[in-house]
C-alpha cells in the first residue's frame, strides 16, 4: 500500500465548490480497485488548507492502473479547475509507527 497526499491551497470564495468537485470526484475513485480508502480534510487552524489522503494499493496501481482507467477522466473533469491549487501531490511509505483507538 502507498498514500498519496495531495495539499490545496484554496480561497474561501472557492471552498464550497471545491468540496462538491470532490463529492463528485469521490465516485471515480470509490470504482477503482485501485483505490483502498480516501479522506479530504480541511485545516481548523487555516481553513483555505486542505488535505486530500488517498490510499492506493501500489504507485503503480494509482498512476498506471487508476490514471489509465476510464474512472480517471471523470474524476479529472470535476477537480480540473482547483488543479492549479495544488500546493503538493506526493506518494508516501507508511511505516510501522501507527495506531488507531477503536471506539464503541
């Protein structure tokens, strides 16, 4: 598995639209086998920050499997104008230093 994280920096006249670009956008990547989870955050302490984490099962699976797809043109589609406000998009290892309390 590899995380991708992609950073936004977007205005707050535009936060509202971005985020619906997202609901849209979340449909490709929920089709994908590919993709294993994803989550959009938004920064409490700077809210024009955002945080897109996507799991995938390998890079290879995220830029060969899931870019070469026909679920990538729609996702595309919708998140095509906030593009330019990519601040990052990387790929990251996760390492062995993790936990997660399970709540009942």
């Amino acid at each position: 598995m590899i995380v991708e994280y992609i950073r936004y920096k977007i205005s707050e006249s535009r936060a509202q639209g971005f985020e619906a670009a997202y609901v849209t956008a979340q449909d490709s990547l929920r089709a994908s086998p590919h993709c294993l989870g994803f989550e959009l955050s938004r920064c409490h302490d700077a809210p024009e920050h955002y945080i897109l984490r996507i799991q995938w099962d390998s890079a290879e699976g995220h830029m060969q499997g899931f870019r070469k797809s026909a679920h990538f043109p729609p996702f595309l589609a919708a998140i095509r104008p906030y593009v330019p406000d990519i601040e990052e998009m990387r790929h990251y290892d996760v390492t062995p230093v993790q936990w997660t309390r399970v709540t009942s």
